[in-house]
C-alpha cells in the first residue's frame, strides 16, 4: 500500500517513464514489502539496467523475453493512468483498488517493445499465479487492467506458471550468465572446432562430448563446457529449448544466424 503522497512523488520523480537504461519501474523491491513471494533483481542485457521482479514467475517471464532476439526493450512493474483506471471502474461499475482511503495506480508486470514484422510493436504482459484467478477482486482489477489496453490499443496477455515450460527456464536459467557480448578474437575457430565435433560425435551429449575434448586436448576439466554454453548463450549455436540441456547430443545442434555470423566475421577481419 502506498500513501497518495507517495505515490506522487514516485511519478514525479519519473518512475513509470523512459526506455531501455533510463526506465525507472513504478514500483521497486525496496517499495514493495507486501510481497509474499520471493523477489528478484535481475540484470537485463538488452536494457544495461537491474530489473525488479516480484516473484519466480516473473523472473522465468523475464530471462524468457530477454532471450528473444526480437524484443527491443523490456519495462517492468508499469504504472496505469490512474484517472483512466477510476474512470473505466466507474464504467464497468466495479470497486477500483483502494488501501486506506487512498486509490492505488495500478501496474502491469512487462510492456515490451518487439520489433518484429510479423508481431506488434509492443504488447503488455500480467504475471499472476493460476490459483489467484479464482479470486473475485483479482478477476475485477484483471478487467479494469485488460480495458485500459485495450483502450490504448496495445495487446493484453495474462500468463501463469501453466504457461512456463519448466524445462525452457532451466536452460534459460543456465545460459543466462553468459549472454553477453564478447570480443573473443578466437570465437570463429571455436565456432569451427566445435561443429566439427558435433558431427563427428552426434551421439554423444554435450557433457560427454566436453569430458572427451578436456581429456583428448588436455583442457582444464569443465574448458570445453564452459565454452560451448557461451556460444549457445550468445546464439551462434542453437538447440531446442524445451528439451533439457543435459539430454542435448550433438546432432541436435544447429549453427546459428549465418547472415549474422558473416556480419561478424566482416567487422573482425
């Protein structure tokens, strides 16, 4: 809860606002202490800023989009005009969030800039447990949250944990601390080596195939692991996310964007 007082300070103080590195969120894990689920602050590549996420559904949401090549920017714990909410409520004739006498601006959990052809511009996010979707007051604010989008014409989804492939967030979750832009003068002959393994050992896992190449090349137990998940993070090798990367064999790797490799190799050599 949060006084009117309070409130207005945050906007002004330009929460709510600005894009990539200069967004502010609404709301930040300091502000929040009503939360019953564990919180997070999380770097974002694409954005260079800490994000702050309120729950482990939220966190497996974020690492999720900021894998996604085509996403631009991602805007956490979003503020709603609040006279558009008070109005919409008096509209639909429902009871708008109110905490002490004090209206509360509400928030949507991710609005995301996409810049694909095929997807909208931008589109907005809810994270919300599948349980809390039973609940009178949660199934109101949802309606005053999905009529303020519409409204603003910005596609509205809600998603659960229902939604989430535990599987795709383990490997996010693994490849996320290296999905970093690297100026390896080596990567292209690491690139090469490694396919070529990969088509000589098709049978063979990825930790297997690496326990044989830190064995064969005498490389420090964990070298070749290590190396292979940071060309996986940074996409010049692909696999299918919904299968664990503990069961990836070599067959089941696909070199990356070729286009954008050659780009690469024009600005390096």
């Amino acid at each position: 809860m949060a006084s009117k007082e309070q409130q207005l300070r945050w906007l002004q103080e330009g929460r709510g606002q600005g894009r990539l590195h200069s967004y502010k969120p609404f709301l930040n894990v300091r502000d929040n202490k009503s939360l019953t689920e564990r919180s997070s602050r999380v770097y974002g590549y694409k954005t260079q800023r800490t994000h702050h996420l309120f729950s482990d559904l939220e966190l497996a949401l974020f690492l999720a989009l900021d894998r996604i090549q085509e996403v631009e920017d991602i805007r956490e714990q979003i503020p709603l005009d609040l006279t558009t909410t008070l109005q919409i409520a008096e509209d639909l004739k429902i009871q708008h969030p109110i905490e002490k006498n004090v209206h509360q601006i509400l928030t949507s959990t991710f609005f995301v800039v996409n810049n694909s052809p095929l997807k909208p511009p931008c589109f907005v996010i809810k994270a919300i447990k599948s349980a809390h979707l039973d609940q009178k007051k949660t199934i109101a604010q949802l309606e005053l949250e999905r009529r303020y989008w519409d409204e603003q014409q910005v596609p509205w989804f809600v998603v659960t944990e229902k939604e989430i492939s535990p599987t795709a967030i383990e490997n996010i979750k693994w490849l996320y601390p290296l999905n970093r832009a690297t100026d390896d003068i080596h990567i292209f002959s690491k690139i090469d080596f490694y396919q070529s393994h990969f088509l000589q050992k098709p049978e063979l896992t990825l930790i297997e195939l690496s326990k044989y190449l830190d064995t064969q090349y005498s490389m420090e137990t964990g070298a070749s692991l290590l190396e292979i998940r940071e060309l996986l993070a940074q996409r010049y090798f692909l696999f299918d996310i919904s299968k664990s990367y503990r069961k990836i064999r070599g067959r089941d790797i696909e070199i990356g964007n070729i286009q954008h490799l050659e780009k690469l190799k024009n600005v390096s050599g």
